[in-house]
C-alpha cells in the first residue's frame, strides 16, 4: 500500500511539471521548495517547455541529482535565480552543468550541498561573472581556493553567506575584500576550526598543534581587511568567531561602512569582545540591531552607555541572572529573565 502511494504522488508530480511544461511557456518564477517527489525526469519535464524560466527554487528536493541539474540547465538558459538548499546528492559536476549554460545567474543558494568542494565552486564563479549573491554555508570542505576564485571572477558580488566553512581563512577573506568592493551582507557565523575539539576551552586544555592551527581562523585581520575595501558592507554575522576582539571592531567603526552603512552585527559568543568595542560602535549611526548573547564581558552598564548614543539599536544580549527568576503572584506563569532586548 506504502509502495503505491509513492507511486501515485511520483506520478502527480510528474504530470504536473509535464502539464507546466505544456501550458506555461512563459513562466519565469517557479517555487518547488520541499516538494520530495520531484525527481530528475521532473525537471526534464520543466526544462522542455518552460524555457523562460528565471527564478527556480528547489530547496530539499533531495532526489535531485547532476542528471536532473544538466536536463534543466540545458533548456532553461536564462536562469537568474537558482535556489539547491538541501540537495544532498548534488557534486560537483552539477556546478559544471550550471557554468557552461547559466551565464545570466546572478543568485545561487548551495546551502547544506555537503558533497561540493572548491572544484565546483571554481567552475561556478569561471562561468557566472554577473553572481550577485552566494550562499554556501554548511559547505563544509571548502576552503580559501573558492574564496579566491570569487574573488578573481566575481567582482560584483554583494552577498556571501558562508556559515559553518570551518576552513576559510583570513588570507582568502583578504583576498576577496580586495576584489569585491560591492559586498553589502556577509555571513560568516561559527567559520571556526572543529579540530580544535569543544567550544570555549582555553589556552590551558588545548594542544599546542592546535593552538598553531589557529593561524587559520577569522580575526581582525578579516575585518581590517573589509574595512578597507568594503565600503558599502551593511550586515555582517561574526558568531562564534572567537578571535575577534575590540580592536577589530575599532577598525570597523571607524571605516566608511562603519559610519555610513553597517546596519546589524553579530557578535554572539564573541568571548573576547568587551565593553570597550560598545564605545566603538557609537560611531555607526545606521546600526539597527546587535547581537550580544554570550559575550561574557559585556555588562550592562556598558550597553547603557552605547544605547544612549545609539538610542534606536535593538541590543539583543543574555545575562544569566544571579539567583533562579522567582514566581510572581504565587505558582502562576514566570517570565525569563536571562534573555534580554534591552
């Protein structure tokens, strides 16, 4: 019984993406997130007939494979927008496919693709000069090298989301910052080595190989380096990168996005930001909002004092309180007291 209603909701799929392909010719925007059924033929199907196709998102469709990838960038040409979020089986050589027929493609989300590597980004970024916006995060075996080749090919590039790129450096973000003056949105929340074991030990209980390996996480000198030449930056995630101090908030600041355009910052479990960076960023008159949670020394007082220049920053931070929260009016519903949008 199981077996036929897969079979049936297969072939409904297929004949929908059959019929679109029949009587929508001129269909340019497409939204297939999680529709599971959808499968290589059904993209066969769409890239048959809907040729005019510029914006398709197929987001946790996880039965599509390079096969279904090639099929549908053959016929669909003119693709801007390309959304692959959760497509697990997809390799490299689906990026290949993309290079040589999507030149127009200015926006391709690869979120969560664990099996791509530098290989395939670097075909992506040689083939698609006009890419606008990326997202890679959860791409785990990435490194610098598709840093660089974003940074060589990719001059107009605006949004990079690379959360959870556990082996970009300082040395690729340098690169890329000299390269891509336009970038407005960058996400590079926990880019941090997972070899150096759990998060938060201290110099005491690490190794000295892998306190050498921190040569290869984010620090200020990213944010330096962004400052510089990334005048129009106006969002930046930083969480969890734990080498980031004030003084790389300074620089931030003090640069032109700083004072012009930096709009929302991150800085959960920045451990080594203090109250000192708060003062800093009295100098972004834009901010709008700033993430604090754990950052474990950061008072109060002093997002006080930054809130009275700043008076429109949403400060989002946590305090664990000193004793349990108690129960106001005998055993009814308690409010937490731990997080706090001051």
């Amino acid at each position: 019984m199981g077996a036929q209603k897969s079979l049936t909701v297969h072939l409904l799929f297929y004949s929908t993406c059959y019929s679109l392909s029949r009587f929508c010719s001129k269909l340019k925007h497409l939204d297939l997130t999680s529709c599971v059924s959808i499968t290589n033929s059904s993209l066969k199907g769409i890239s048959e007939g809907c040729r005019n196709l510029e914006y398709l998102n197929l987001s946790w469709c996880d039965q599509i494979t390079k096969d279904g990838i090639e099929a549908l960038v053959r016929g669909c040409r003119g693709l801007k927008a390309l959304l692959l979020r959760g497509c697990t089986q997809l390799e490299d050589e689906a990026l290949k496919h993309i290079q040589n027929y999507c030149h127009e493609l200015v926006s391709l989300n690869l979120q969560s693709c664990s099996r791509i590597t530098d290989e395939g980004v670097v075909q992506i970024c040689r083939g698609c000069h006009r890419l606008h916006a990326l997202c890679i995060s959860g791409c785990s075996n990435l490194t610098d090298a598709s840093l660089t080749a974003l940074g060589l090919n990719c001059p107009r590039l605006q949004i990079l989301e690379a959360a959870r790129c556990s082996h970009l450096t300082d040395a690729g973000f340098a690169l890329l910052a000299r390269n891509c003056h336009d970038l407005e949105k960058m996400d590079l929340e926990e880019c941090i080595l997972t070899a150096l074991g759990h998060r938060g030990e201290t110099k005491q209980v690490l190794h000295l190989q892998e306190w050498a390996d921190l040569r290869l996480l984010i620090t200020d000198s990213t944010l330096i380096q962004l400052s510089i030449h990334c005048p129009k930056l106006q969002a930046l995630s930083l969480s969890h990168c734990e080498l980031i101090t004030d003084d790389g908030i300074l620089h931030l600041s003090n640069s032109t996005c700083g004072h012009e355009r930096l709009q929302v910052l991150e800085l959960d479990n920045c451990l080594l930001i203090t109250d000192m960076a708060l003062e800093h960023l009295e100098n972004c008159r834009s901010l709008e909002r700033l993430e604090l949670y754990d950052c474990q020394q950061v008072t109060r007082a002093g997002i006080k004092r930054m809130r009275a220049q700043l008076p429109h920053v949403k400060v989002h931070a946590y305090f664990a309180p000193v004793t349990p929260p108690t129960a106001v009016g005998g055993s009814g519903q308690r409010l937490c007291r731990c997080c706090v949008i001051l």
